[in-house]
C-alpha cells in the first residue's frame, strides 16, 4: 500500500483520482493538488471527502518540494500542463520520489513538444535510484503499447505502423475541445510529421486525409495525418519500423471554426497587446471555449484508439490491429467524466500500478513500451479498457 500525490485537476486528474480511490489496496493514501484548490475540493466531494487535496503552483519548485516533503508521497502522478514536466521532475529528484506523465516536456513558447529534454534526466534518475515513466496515457501510452505488443506476440518485425484515433461522439456544442483547449489547438495546427525510411518527413497540418472503416457500429470516418510525441519514441525503441504515421478524426465542423480561430488570429501563442497589457490569443480563446471537463453529460458515443501493425511472421507478411472502444456515456456514469479523459487518465493508474508494485521498476527515465506489455494490459482491461486484437485481416494501406 502506498501514498501517491497527483498533480493536475482537470478532467484527466479528475478520472486519475477517482480510480485511484477504487484501488485502495495499492492507494493507501491519495492527495489531490492544483493551483486551484476549489477543483481538487470539488473532485474530493465526489469521493466523499476521502482524499486530500492541497494548492501548489507547478511552475514553482520550491513550492512542489515543499509540498512533496510535506505529503511524502511514494510517487508523484504528473497530470498538470506540459509545461510544467520538467519543473516536476526537479522537485521529484530533489525530494527523492518516482515520477510518472501521460504527456511529454513542450516549451510554452514554441509548439515543439519532443522528449529530448526529458531524456536528458536518465542519468540523474538512475543515479537516484529513482524511476521516471514518461507518456502513460493512450496516446501516447496504450498505444505504445500495443506496438510492443505486436512486436512481441504477433510480428517478428514492425515495419509499418498506424496509429489512429477517433471520437465518433458527440456533445453537442459548435466548438469545443474534448481536453485542454490550449494544448489541443497548438496540437493539431502544429507542422505534421511522420516517419519514413529513417527520417521525419514534414508536411502541413491536416493536409493528409483518408478514410478509415471503424469497426463495432463506428463505421467510416474522415482521418487526417498529424504528428504525435509517441512516433518519436516508438522508432527509438522498436527497430524496424520503416514508416510511422498518426491519425486523427475531426469532423468538417470542427476543422471550419479551426480554419476561422487560425485565419483571425485567435489560435496564435505569441504575446499581442490588447487595452494596454499582453495576451497570448490562444489562452485568451481557452478562456472563452467550453471547459472540457463540463462535457462529460453531454457526451454521447464512442472513442475508438488502436494500432494497426504491418510486418513479417514465419517469413509471411500479415498485418494485426489492437485497439479499444470506450463509451462516454459508461464513463461519465463511472467517474463523471467523458471518455478522451478516462482513455488518458486509467493508463496513468495503471502505469503508477506497474511501478508501485515493483512489476515495472526500473531507476532512470522510459518510455512505456520499453517494458513487457502483457501485465499493463492484463490491469489496463479489468480497469475499464479492454484491448480487442484482430489478428490479420486486410485493413487498407494508410
């Protein structure tokens, strides 16, 4: 049994705590922080006040230190802003603590996230005898993987991946981000890249679009091409891979008000003047779209993330697709959240499981398909994700 802190109470924060809190016999004891107390308050009344929660500003290290001391946690569940990794990280070192992110390191001036800079740590985490699980999200995360399940179990060599995701849900509002709306947009407009024969091939944003048949009732849906930190790490760690893509869903309602914020200025990152003081336009929208966190009433159908895996077995080509299908609805009942939020924030329990239990515990800093699959997805399923693998088949080529 051990005390976990989570930093980060949002709606990936908010589904992180409440599963947390169904596993008390490895959460003896679970402490919920934020810079805005009143949301860690408010998640702690849903679970009827059995947690704690605290106020800590994540941009602030001796603030995290202090609080760290002051919890004594065994580990630490990253959830709050990308930005905000590596401040983090610092404050586990520096208090001698585990570290674990469902997403990697990016600069809040650039939109550039990679994980060089959290690379950069493997050696002061293994020094500390300390360990550093980086991306224990779906994507990146499960879908991770996944890949290592495939290289694994079902191919002696990946050498085509396609990694795609889809919300075939809906909430009903004329624009909304299904999470933080900040670090969705500067997601999707940044310049795509995929892998291909040993190097990153750059193209516009959503500039690449196909058609993709989902199965379960999903059907088919318009897909387009971005660039996603797991493509960076998966090549490293899984050789062989000659080309590598990442797909999206966006239904042409999303992408014309994408197109309008981007046209007018709205979706920029840089600081502009307004009335006599500055403002970066993009948290200025954040500001104005819906909360995502109010969504999970509104939500209705289904997600479906999965891999699809091209390579060699026995000498034979054969393709395999992993992937799983999450229903909002099921979601906001269980935890009183949609289901973009319990995709990301169940793979977090389940990797801070893999590492308290000692069955993942490695000091220095990785990545999640460095580590054998089949006991992250033997919990990942009875927590709420069950993984369907089809092995073959004649999915098309993306």
């Amino acid at each position: 049994m051990s005390n976990v802190l989570i930093i980060g109470a949002g709606g990936v924060g908010q589904v992180v705590t409440h599963k947390c809190s169904q596993r008390r016999d490895i959460f003896s004891k679970i402490t919920l922080a934020s810079r805005n107390k009143a949301k860690c308050d408010l998640i702690s009344s849903q679970l009827g006040n059995s947690i704690e929660t605290a106020q800590v500003d994540a941009d602030n290290i001796p603030e995290l230190v202090r609080l760290i001391k002051q919890v004594q946690p065994k580990m630490v569940i990253n959830v709050a802003l990308p930005y905000q990794d590596l401040h983090i990280m610092d404050a586990c070192l520096e208090t001698g603590v585990d570290y674990l992110d469902t997403a990697n390191y990016e600069p809040r001036e650039t939109a550039r996230f990679e994980y060089s800079w959290q690379w950069a740590y493997h050696e002061r985490f293994m020094q500390a005898g300390l360990m550093a699980l980086l991306g224990s999200g779906f994507d990146p995360g499960v879908t991770n993987v996944y890949t290592a399940l495939a290289a694994k179990k079902y191919l002696d060599t990946v050498e085509q991946l396609d990694i795609i995701d889809a919300n075939a849900g809906s909430h009903g509002q004329p624009f909304a981000t299904n999470f933080n709306p900040e670090i969705n947009i500067r997601e999707i407009t940044a310049t795509c890249r995929h892998w291909e024969n040993g190097n990153f091939v750059e193209s516009a944003a959503l500039s690449t679009k196909r058609c993709f048949f989902f199965p379960e009732g999903i059907g088919q849906m318009n897909i387009y091409r971005l660039y996603h930190e797991e493509l960076e790490s998966i090549v490293k760690h899984i050789p062989g891979i000659k080309k590598a893509q990442f797909w999206m869903t966006f239904s042409d309602n999303y992408l014309k008000h994408l197109e309008v914020l981007q046209n007018v200025g709205m979706t920029r990152i840089d600081e502009v003047e307004f009335n006599g003081q500055k403002i970066v336009p993009v948290q200025f929208l954040k500001r104005l779209l819906p909360d995502p966190g109010t969504l999970g009433p509104l939500s209705k159908g289904k997600t479906c993330i999965g891999i699809i895996a091209r390579g060699v077995k026995n000498g034979t080509r054969k393709q395999v697709y992993i992937y799983n299908i999450c229903d909002h609805e099921a979601c906001y009942r269980e935890v009183l959240s949609q289901a973009i939020s319990y995709t990301t924030g169940v793979p977090a329990v389940v990797g801070a499981i893999m590492m308290l239990t000692q069955k993942w515990h490695v000091p220095g800093v990785w990545n999640i398909e460095q580590f054998d699959p089949e006991p992250f997805l033997e919990i990942l399923g009875p927590m709420g994700l069950p993984t369907v693998v089809i092995d073959g088949g004649d999915w098309p080529e993306l």
